[in-house]
C-alpha cells in the first residue's frame, strides 16, 4: 500500500485495487485522540453546533463526519461525501447504528450534487492535496453552502515539515521525496488565496503543528521508510546513507529527542452574498 500512497493512490483509491489498505490507513489517524481532539477545537471555532447542516467533503471513512455529527445532534444533518465507494461503504458500515445524524454519498468533489446553499457550513482536511483541481473544490464548496455560511479547509504544507535527524541534508532529501510523490504538496499554503479566489467574505487563518514523538507513529503516517527505500531505489540515496540515517532516529527515539513536525494552515471562510 505504502508506494501506492507514494505515488498518489489516494487520488482513485478504488483503482488501486486495496482500497481496504486506504482506509485502514485513515483509520490509524482517526483513531489518534490527539487529532480527535483537535478537530473537535476546530469544528467548536468554526460554529459548527447544533442544528447546523454541514457536508464534509472527502470524507474518507468517516472520522470527521462522526465528529461532526455528534456537534449538530440531534437536529442537524451531516452529509460526507468521496469519491471513493470503498469508503462511503466502510464510513456507512462504521457508523451504522450510531444513533448520529449523519449519512455518506458518493460523489466528485470538483461536482458536488447539491443545489446552491443548501448547507451552513462546509469541511475539508487533508483533501485538496489529492484532487486535480483545488480551486474548482474550493469554488463548489462556496457554491453550496449559504450567504454568511462558513467553509473550513486545513492542509498541510509538504515542503514545510521537519524531522529532526542527526543528517539533516538526508532528512531533507526525504521531505522532498514525500512532496514530489503528491499532487499539490505545497497546497497548505495557498488555502487563504483559494478562499478568496472563490469569494469569500472574509477568511481567518489559523496555524497548527502536530508535532510527533514516536518514530513508529511517525512512520506510520509519513512512511518514513517507505520514502527511504525509493530514495534508494531512485538512487537519490546510498542503501548505507539510509541505513545510518534510519538508526539514527531509532537512537533519537529511545532517547526521547525524536521530533516531526508537520504544519497545517487552516482557513475558517465566510461565505459572500
């Protein structure tokens, strides 16, 4: 799965042929209390509260949907949808009996099916980096959702994060493998302009880090290794350089000092109109 994730299979998971693998892996971020909890911080500044009808775009399996729903219960709706029916099943089977107000669709996102202001708020994380086309997502996203509405969408910034290492000039070839492998790597930058491009009112930003301490979660989520073994096989990298490299951070980590740090910028839009 992981060199698929490399080279871009969550742009059509369902062709990847292990969709199951996709999902899985958004699983082990969504399960990450940490990131529950930050999310929540983020719907909570964004308004998203009760009543509310809210679609949450690139769904994936449903974590921030869930998450969602639970802050318009009992009388809002959450719609997520993706474009992958791997996983609108997988989020349908998962919250299946939950009690939430919340249901998954399939659809493009550069073509929603809703008509124009249907919802009150629209969300997005970690999507926009895959699609063919941000800008359209962004604009449909706009599109949907009411006058005085709010769009929230937070990216990361691929060329911008950090593994603390005992080589730096290899941990930064490997932060530039991990950008080249993905569509818009740079996209977390650009959230701000895409929000007024599609007419927002008034757009505020808010920085975040998530900072890593454990090299396996670490891996886990960027695939350090994964990113290392092309580095050699491209030949970017010396099978010993990578070797070296990877025991040092196997020495940072027993020790305590191992640090990633990945930043996100987050826009919170308000609809024009």
């Amino acid at each position: 799965m992981a060199n698929r994730l490399l080279g871009g299979g969550f742009q059509d998971v369902d062709r990847t042929g292990t969709p199951e693998a996709f999902a899985e892996y958004l699983e082990h971020i969504g399960t990450d209390e940490r990131v529950r909890r930050l999310n929540r911080k983020r719907a909570e500044a964004a308004g998203i509260a009760a009543g509310l009808r809210v679609l949450d775009v690139g769904c994936g399996v449903g974590f921030d949907a869930s998450l969602l729903a639970e802050l318009v219960a009992p009388a809002g709706k959450v719609i997520g949808v993706d474009h992958s029916a791997a996983m609108v099943e997988r989020a349908t089977a998962r919250l299946a009996g939950s009690g939430l107000p919340v249901e998954f669709r399939t659809a493009d996102a550069h073509a929603l099916p809703f008509d124009d202001g249907v919802f009150d708020a629209a969300w997005t994380e970690r999507v926009l980096v895959h699609v063919a086309d941000p800008a359209q997502v962004v604009r449909e996203m706009f599109r949907v959702v009411r006058p005085g509405g709010t769009v929230v969408i937070a990216e990361a910034d691929y060329h911008a994060y950090v593994i603390d290492s005992l080589d730096p000039a290899v941990a930064g070839q490997i932060i530039a493998r991990h950008a080249r492998g993905l569509r818009h790597a740079d996209i977390g930058r650009r959230v701000r302009r895409l929000c007024l491009e599609a007419g927002a009112a008034e757009v505020r930003m808010r920085p975040e880090i998530r900072l890593v301490h454990d090299l396996e979660y670490a891996d886990k989520v960027l695939l350090l290794r994964e990113l290392l073994a092309a580095s050699v096989a491209e030949g970017a990298l010396a099978a010993e350089e990578a070797a070296a490299w990877w025991s040092g951070l196997e020495e940072l980590h027993k020790s305590g000092h191992f640090l990633v740090g990945l930043p996100f910028f987050v826009a919170f839009a308000r609809v024009g109109g």
